[in-house]
C-alpha cells in the first residue's frame, strides 16, 4: 500500500470512530453529560476527579494538565507514546469493536407479554 493510499484509509476509519468505540477498546469508561460530552480521568495524568473532556466531534481537551487534540493524537499519544506512523494506527483503528447495528431493531412489539 501507498502513503497516500494509507493516509486515505486512515482517513475514512477516522471518520467512522466514536469516543465510544476507543474506550471500549481500551477499557475506559466515561460518564455522559447531557451535552452529549463525555467526561472521564484523564489517561494522560493521574488525577483524582475526572477533567478530560470528549466532544461527540471528535476533539479531546484535559483541563487538569492542558492537553488537547483529535482521535488521532489520542491514539496516538496513549497507545504508542507518541512514535507511531500510519500503520500504526490503521492497526489500532481497524480493530475497534464494531459500531451497534442500526437493523438491529429490538422484537417487536407484538411479542411481548403482556405486563400483567
Ligand atoms: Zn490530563
């Protein structure tokens, strides 16, 4: 493969992530704000409180050491302390677990039981 044919398919594997995704992937919970932001620790620093903000976006900032960025420098400053190239993180992009299947629709209706 090229570098600008990785660049392309690390292009669209970004543009298909969610914070969700990554998190499951590393083990990382976070709490939802109403927003829709998600607030956890920071993974860059030890701290106590959760000051890591994650917007549906994309974008990432900590307010507790000042660190900010996209999906790509998160990855990348996580998992592969900041020597990783694009086969890297196509690797880690690749493997992510599978967004939920919007066919899945729960049964209908129709087969519940009734409530009483
Ligand atoms: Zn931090």
């Amino acid at each position: 493969m090229s570098d600008r044919e990785k660049a392309e398919l690390l292009k669209r594997l970004v543009g298909e992530v969610s914070w969700e995704r990554i998190f499951q992937k590393l083990g990382l919970s976070a709490r939802r704000r109403t927003s829709g932001v998600l607030v956890l620790r920071c993974v860059f620093h030890r701290e106590a409180s959760p000051s890591l903000h994650c917007w549906p976006s994309g974008n990432f900032k900590c307010h507790g050491c000042g660190l900010q960025g996209n999906f790509v420098d998160f990855v990348s400053g996580l998992e592969f302390k900041d020597v990783c190239g694009a086969d890297d993180l196509i690797d880690f992009f690749i493997t992510l677990p599978s967004p939920p299947d919007p066919n899945q629709l729960p049964l209908p209706f129709i087969n519940a039981k009734p409530a009483f």
